[in-house]
C-alpha cells in the first residue's frame, strides 16, 4: 500500500455521529516516529518505530509501507536493527534489554536479555555487535548460536547508532560528550576520532568511506568528516527535527529518519531534501489550543502545531506536503498532557516532571519534579496548576510558588482533569471506567461510570465531553441531568485494528526513560469546537455542530 494513502491505524478510518461535523487538522502519519533504518536482502529500507514496537519496510521508490514486524509480537520497543549475513534480522528492543535474531523466515529467536538499554546494533559478516544508551554503557560482541557475550570496552557516555569503519574499527557516537570513538571489533583500546560534534545520534560511512555523524536537534545538522583523508569537516543544515539514523543506498543515496517527526526522507549532500514517507505526528498526546486558534500538540519528543486546511474542508491522507502538515514548534522532554493560559504552555511529562513554555520567548522552566506519572493538566479558576497524578491515583495543584498540594487521592488511575462553569474539577479515570468530581474536601463523587477506559476531558457549557478509547468512542455527559450519548464514534485512538493488545514497555529502564503510556487528549477551542488528539493515525481531529 503507498504512504500517500497509508493511515497506520487501518486504510478506511471515518469518525462518524449524527450532529458533529468532524476533519483533520493534519495528514495522518505512515509511521509511529522512525528510529533505527537499515537495508534488507531485498533492497528495501527497514524502519524501527521505538514508540509503536513494530518495524516495516519501506520501498523507497514508491514510498510504499509494509508492517514487517507487528506491535503485537514479541517485540517491544524497536529502536535499531541490521542485517546479518545470512539475511536475518537483529533487533535492539531498548527497554526490555533485549537483542532478537528474525531469521529470513520470519521466527524469531531471542539472542540475549542482558544488555542494559540496548540500543546501537550493526553486523560485521556473521559477528554482531552492540552497545548500551546510558551513563557507563558497553559495547559488546553477542553470538546467535550461543555463547558468553564479549564486552569490548565499558564507559560509553550514551551509546548509540553504530558501525564499521573502512578501517576496520567500530565507529559509536557518545551522545552526552558530542563525541565520535572507535575500537577494533577484536579488542583494544578506545580512541576519540572526533570532538565537539554537534549533538551526535549516529555514526554511518557512506559507499565512498566519508563519516556522517547525524545530531539528535532541532536544525537537522549532519556532519562530514574527511577521517581517512584531511580530516576536513562539512556541515549540512537539513531542516529535519530530530535526525536518528541514516542508511545509504548501493548508489549512495542517503535516507534519514526522525525519531522526533517520522518519516523517511532522502538527504542530499547540499541539504536538499526529498520525501519518500512523509513526517508527521508520532503520538500525539496531549492537545490545547490558544485564544488566537493556535494548537498545540504534546508529541512525546517535542510540541507541534497541526496546520488546518481550509474551513470546511477536511484534510486527505494524500498529498501532503514534507511535513506531514505539522509544524515542529520546539523539541521538549518528553511532553505529554498540555494546556495553555495566559499565551504560556504548560505540559506534564509522564517521567515525572511539569514544565511551563513560553512560546514567544522560547524558553522552557521546570515548575515541579518526582510526581508519579503526572499525564493531563489543566488551570483552575484559581489561577493554579491542576494535574492528575496517574501513578500516585491522586489529583494536584501547583500554585504560583511552585507548592504542590494534594486535592484528591486514593482514586484508581486519574488520566485528565477539566473544570465546568461553576469551578468543580472533574477527573477521568481509564481503569475504574468513571469520570469524578472532586468536591473542595477532596471527596470524589461519581459523575458517570461503566465508561470504557475514559481519557480526554473537556467541557463545553452544562456538557462534559469524554474519549472512551475502549469502544474507541466521543461520549457527551449532561452535568445537570447525568444523561449521556454518544457524540462520535469510529474514532482512530489506540492500537491499529485487528491487533492484539500489546505489551506495554516499561516506563522506565535502568535509570533512562522508557516508553509512554497512551494518552487521546481532548480539548475546546475558542470556537466551541473540540480538538481529539487521534494517538492511533497521528492526527488531530476538530469536531464541531
């Protein structure tokens, strides 16, 4: 099937009910972020999506996309891969600490369970290699048919995209010194063979023997180094957010991916670029919008703002433009639940952490740290931070001084917060299947329950709106009479269809990040209108009378 008409959450998605008009803001994503890349034996691009757990293959000719390896297998949390000699497959699954072989065949055999934050993986003929993304990580030879992995050397300050040299060494990015090293694949000292390079996420020598170094930020920039010859060093500003890996092609084509964007795209040496699958949302989670009308997204790696298509006319999964209609507004840590008051953008991270964001200023401050999993966040009457505390099953404010108080606890897993006209606080609750009110002496008092995993919360007048993402459902909830109805239904939140239910990462993983939960966020705008944060297509959906 061809990108331009992929929607990753099934080929026909279309949010239907009886009074709401519904269009996309943006173009659905292909992919669920790109991570690792890598040619196969049969001449197409293989694409790690970290966020999803699934890779798939990419002919980059047509742009056509293959689910390869599904969400719902044995695999994790994807995050690089290479080939092997013999045509098999190995995978780095970064957050259970494993390395898979997928034999040409399609079984798949678990390699080792013991590497810490296994993240770089490249193959030399039949060895294969790999390294850790944390403070003190290894590099490490492992051996499919068996036997005790080979610790190479110890002290990598964030390993990660890896390969051989044309002279014989590997060559790994430290990503916390902005450095380049190599080592023989038999042992022996580590050398530094490039300092001070910008932000580096990858190392990759292309046909003729040229060192790129991909850097992780915001300008997209990759790095030439003339290693073997002058030692010459050539920037090139792509525009690309996020860069994660790259691969060149038997003509010396080089295609890059973005864990931050998605996508698949070819980067010439002059910083032309060419779409072959087009970048877009990795999640999103989180959605607020501003009194102007701008939206913003909470897309795990960065906020993003969707660009609307004309009034009226809802947005094609064909055509669209580079990337993907979505503007990459800044790259943050890990941004989750969102709300914007007075022109500042406040956001959770599920890591722990709330942040507010000055847009204009482009600054970014740390309000609150050590919250268990905070995910939705609102601002109450009061002029307070409200946020609900998923993994600590209770409800908070943070005032102007950065105080935290409790409001409520002892709930199951509060996931969103929103307050109606007369300043009470509701909560959504995905595991007791009810949507609370939080009275001032922090008793929670049923509004609606029998809801199918309720997340996004929003409120328009005397109605409260809920994502059900178990009937995959926009419910409307009367807050005078309790009466409830179905507003929209089909909606593209969760997991692709006919997929089992995926084994969740964990959150974290020896002392680094892991992989976040879920979250369809739900928002209004200045027009009455709801935004849905679509998590399942990589879009936003306006819906309105």
């Amino acid at each position: 099937m061809n990108t331009r008409g992929h929607n990753r959450f099934g080929d026909e998605v279309a949010v239907s009910g009886s009074r709401l008009r519904a269009r996309r803001l943006n173009h659905p994503s292909p992919l669920w972020g790109s991570n690792g890349v890598a040619f196969g034996p049969d001449g197409r691009l293989y694409v790690a999506q970290f966020l999803a757990g699934q890779i798939s293959a990419v002919d980059t000719a047509t742009g056509d996309v293959e689910v390869v390896v599904p969400m719902d297998g044995p695999v994790q949390s994807p995050d690089d891969l290479a080939f092997g000699a013999d045509g098999s497959m190995y995978i780095a699954d970064l957050i259970p600490g494993r390395v898979w072989r997928r034999s040409p065949q399609g079984t798949y055999t678990l390699v080792s369970d013991e590497v810490k934050v296994v993240n770089g993986i490249t193959c030399v003929g039949d060895r294969l290699f790999v390294n850790e993304m944390r403070p003190g990580g290894r590099l490490l030879e492992l051996f499919p048919d068996g036997g005790e992995a080979v610790v190479l050397t110890e002290g990598l300050a964030l390993g990660n995209a890896m390969q051989l040299g044309p002279d014989g060494c590997l060559y790994y990015p430290h990503m916390m010194t902005n450095e380049v090293w190599r080592i023989p694949p038999d042992g022996g000292v580590p050398e530094v063979v490039a300092e001070e390079v910008h932000e580096p996420v990858a190392v990759r020598f292309d046909q003729g023997g040229e060192l790129h170094v991909l850097s992780r930020g915001v300008e997209g920039i990759v790095t030439r180094i003339d290693l073997h010859g002058s030692g010459s060093r050539t920037l090139v500003t792509s525009g690309l957010v996020g860069l994660d890996n790259a691969a060149f092609d038997a003509e010396n084509r080089m295609f890059v991916s973005s864990y931050a964007s998605g996508g698949v795209t070819e980067l010439h040496p002059d910083g032309r670029t060419r779409e072959i699958v087009p970048r877009g949302l990795d999640g999103p989670y989180g959605v607020t919008v501003d009194l102007g009308g701008t939206v913003y997204v909470a897309d795990h790696y960065r906020l993003a703002s969707p660009a609307p298509a004309d009034e009226g006319e809802p947005v094609a999964a064909d055509g669209a433009d580079s990337a993907g209609g979505v503007t990459s507004l800044t790259l943050l840590p890990f941004v989750h639940g969102v709300t914007n008051a007075g022109g500042l953008v406040h956001f959770t991270s599920q890591y722990g952490d709330v942040h507010t964001h000055d847009p204009d200023r482009r600054t970014t401050r740390r309000r609150v740290t050590g919250l268990n999993e905070p995910v939705g966040i609102t601002m109450g009457p009061d002029g307070t931070l409200v946020v609900a505390e998923a993994g600590a099953a209770r409800v908070v404010s943070i005032d102007d001084d950065d105080t935290v108080t409790v409001l409520a606890e002892g709930l199951g897993h509060p996931v969103d917060v929103a307050f109606d006209a007369q300043g009470r606080c509701h909560v959504s609750d995905d595991r007791l299947g009810a949507v609370l009110r939080i009275g001032d002496d922090g008793t929670a008092e049923v509004v609606a329950d029998g809801l199918g995993a309720p997340q996004g919360l929003a409120v328009l007048g005397d109605t409260l709106f809920t994502v059900e993402t178990g009937p995959r459902r926009l419910t409307a909830i009367s807050l005078s009479t309790g009466e409830r109805r179905a507003e929209a239904e089909d909606l593209p939140v969760g997991q692709p269809l006919g997929t089992a239910p995926r084994t969740v990462p964990a959150l974290f993983t020896h002392g680094m990040v892991g992989a976040p939960r879920p979250f369809a966020g739900l928002a209004t705008g200045p027009d009455g209108s709801l935004l849905l944060a679509a998590n399942g297509e990589g879009t936003v959906w306006q819906l309105k009378t």
